[in-house]
C-alpha cells in the first residue's frame, strides 16, 4: 500500500488531489488514508487472532447487533417527533356525506 501510495503521489495519475480550501491536517490524512485503514485493519486483526474464539464472537455479535438497535432507537425517536409536529397542526379535513 505505501509503494501504491508513493507512486500515486510521484506521477498523479488517477490520484485525486486534495482540495483547496481544505485544512492542512485534512490533506496530511489525505495522501496516507488507505495507509492508516491497513494499519488500523492489520491491528485489529493480531488482536482478534491473540484472543479466545469465543470472545472474538462475542465482540463480532455485540457490534453487529449494536448497529440495528441504535438505528431503531432513532427511527423511533424520528417517528416520535414527526407525530408531535402533526399533531400540532392541527390538520383536519372535515368530509360529509
């Protein structure tokens, strides 16, 4: 990945450039992103190969379930603020027959 990166910095070919009015934090992360995701993948992959089987499962089956209930508690709480707005409004359609 480094060697990829170096020729990508040296020729620019296909390479995107960081923008202007970025930060220049943002493009020192920028050039070494894919770098830093194979470090951070590399390390986590040692830890979990030093660990119990079934701790590593466990871990895996805490994220993956962690992921659908947070986003359920937004839904819910989105559903909750959306009915609270409606029923301020106070729209009614008065139909007779």
């Amino acid at each position: 990945m480094k060697m990829l990166e170096s020729n990508n910095n040296n020729n620019n070919e296909g390479a995107a450039a960081p923008s202007s009015d970025w930060n220049e934090w943002e493009k020192k992360i920028f050039t070494h992103y894919h770098e830093g995701v194979c470090d951070s993948m590399e390390l986590l992959q040692s830890y979990l190969m030093n660990t119990r089987p079934s701790l590593a499962l466990g871990a895996l089956v805490l994220l993956a379930m962690s992921v659908p209930f947070s986003s359920s508690v937004v839904m819910v709480n989105a559903l909750k603020v959306a009915r609270g707005l409606l029923a301020g409004c106070h729209v009614s359609i008065d139909i007779d027959f």
